[in-house]
C-alpha cells in the first residue's frame, strides 16, 4: 500500500514528493502521477514509483491509484474544467477504498467570493459526499507569486494592486508542500486545515521589497477593472488579468488572511516569513 500524489509534476507536486522522501518514506512506496512524461522520469531517479495518468483520462486515473493508502489530489490548471477532473479522482480513490483523501484547496473556500474559489468549494463538497477519510488542505497564497514579480517591481519602483489595506496569508509553497507531506502522514489528520503564513499587506509587501533589494519600492493601490486594463496592456491575457484582479479583491475583503497556527503546527517550526520568501527569489 502506497503513498499516492497526484499533479506530482508541477511545482508543488515534486516538492511534496521531496518532502515525503526527506521525512524518512521509503521511495519504493511513494508513487507520483502526472502526465509530463519527462518529469515523472526525473522523479522516477528519486527512486519513487511513476504512473502516468492525466485528470481528464479515468481509466488512467483509476490505473494509477490502484493499491493506495492515502492519496493526495493537487488541484489542477484548467480552470472551468477542474471540478469534472476532480471528480473523477474522487471516483477512483472511492473505488480504490482509501483510508485518505487529501485535497489542496484555497483558504476559507467555504465562504470565500473569489472566482477562483468556485471550483475548490465544488471540489470540497464533492470529497465529503464520496465519504472518505479526508483532509482539505485550504492553502493561502503563495508567496513565489509575489517573488515571481520582483523583476517587475524593481523596474517601475512600485507594486500594483486593487487590495486596499487587506492582508494576505502567503506561504512559500515549499512550507505548503511540507505541510501536504505531513498530513499524509499524520496519524489523525484533521478534516480541515487552514494554512497560510504571517499575514501582509500589498503595502508590506512593498515595503519588504525595498529591505530585501536596497531599491525603493512603493505601493500603488487602484481599482480592480484599471488593475485588469493594465495587466492586459502588459500582455496578461484578458481572462487571466481579471482572475488576477478578483484576487486582489478578495485579499481586500480578507479573504486571503488565514487566523490560525495550522501550517506552523504541522511544520513543527514557523512558517517561512515573507523577507526570506523574496531573498530566495533574488
């Protein structure tokens, strides 16, 4: 019986591998399923089992969580399709009898307004229905999505927002993926687990980008449909810039900001803060 991660070729997938092997998991009993063929080959010199299986293929699905233990689903990129793909995991890990089922979901998906929140709540309901032993891991922001920025940050001297004084949770995903880790193996996972990091604004943000880069760097707060124009302009897609400015919304409303000691808990150390979340970017 085996450890199964699935999405385990994206980011956040190989370093939950990675932290299972670091935490002591023989790799002959973690399996990582993913569709990139030549990263489940770079997975596979960890020693680790691969299966290849793609969200939108079941029998694949079913195929590659025959004789798991514990699962855990990595929501997946395609937005507006996610549910349905979801759905056919839950199916095969029901049939597969496992004794759990962790998700990685988005924070307070219960009650948050965020569009991209939608399919994660749909998703929780589903893994409740299936009956299931299951974990919802609802993971704030990552702080890599601020990082990934930095080039832009340092050229034009200011972080764009439309999130006013609201807070955001972020982690980096290396402390999220951690935190997967554990709770597949945790004795007596809980049901829910809220995860996220010390709490900061977009004006915190900028204000740490400055300490860490000794450039000047401020904040500049504007409403969410000229943050959506402005993204465009710059070649974000129009779909995806208005997915970006509704984020920014909803940290607004707090959405994002994540009251408990969750992700500290199960790393058994403080979350990585936000200075050395950018140091590592830099």
């Amino acid at each position: 019986m085996s450890l199964v991660v699935t999405g385990a070729t994206g980011h956040l997938g190989r370093l939950v591998i990675s932290s299972l092997l670091a935490q002591g998991v023989p790799a002959d009993q973690v399996v990582a399923v993913g569709r990139d063929e030549g990263r489940l080959a770079e997975l596979a010199a960890l020693g680790v089992q691969t299966r290849r299986a793609d969200y939108g293929d079941p029998a694949s699905i079913t195929a590659a969580l025959a004789g798991a233990r514990r699962v855990l689903l990595i929501s997946g990129s395609e937005v507006g399709q996610r549910l349905a793909q979801h759905q056919t995991v839950i199916d095969a890990a029901k049939d597969a009898g496992v004794e759990l089922l962790a998700y990685t979901s988005i924070a307070n998906a219960d009650t948050s307004g965020l569009a991209l929140a939608v399919e994660h709540k749909a998703t929780e309901e589903a893994v409740v229905a299936s009956g299931l032993p299951h974990s919802l891991l609802r993971n704030s922001w990552y702080v890599e999505n601020y990082g990934d920025q930095l080039p832009t940050y340092l050229e034009h001297g200011t972080v764009l927002g439309a999130a006013g004084d609201g807070q955001v949770s972020a982690a980096t995903r290396a402390d999220f993926a951690e935190a997967a880790a554990a709770v597949l193996l945790a004795e007596a996972p809980k049901p829910v687990y809220e995860l996220g990091g010390t709490a900061f604004s977009l004006k915190e943000l900028a204000a740490t980008v400055s300490e860490v880069s000794g450039t000047d760097v401020t904040y500049t707060d504007v409403p969410a449909e000229e943050l959506t124009k402005v993204l465009v302009g710059a070649g974000v897609p129009e779909q995806f810039a208005a997915i970006l400015a509704d984020g920014d919304e909803g940290l607004g409303r707090g959405e994002l900001y994540v009251d408990t000691a969750d992700l500290a808990d199960l790393l058994g150390r403080p979350a990585t803060s936000l200075a050395d979340g950018l140091r590592a970017a830099l």
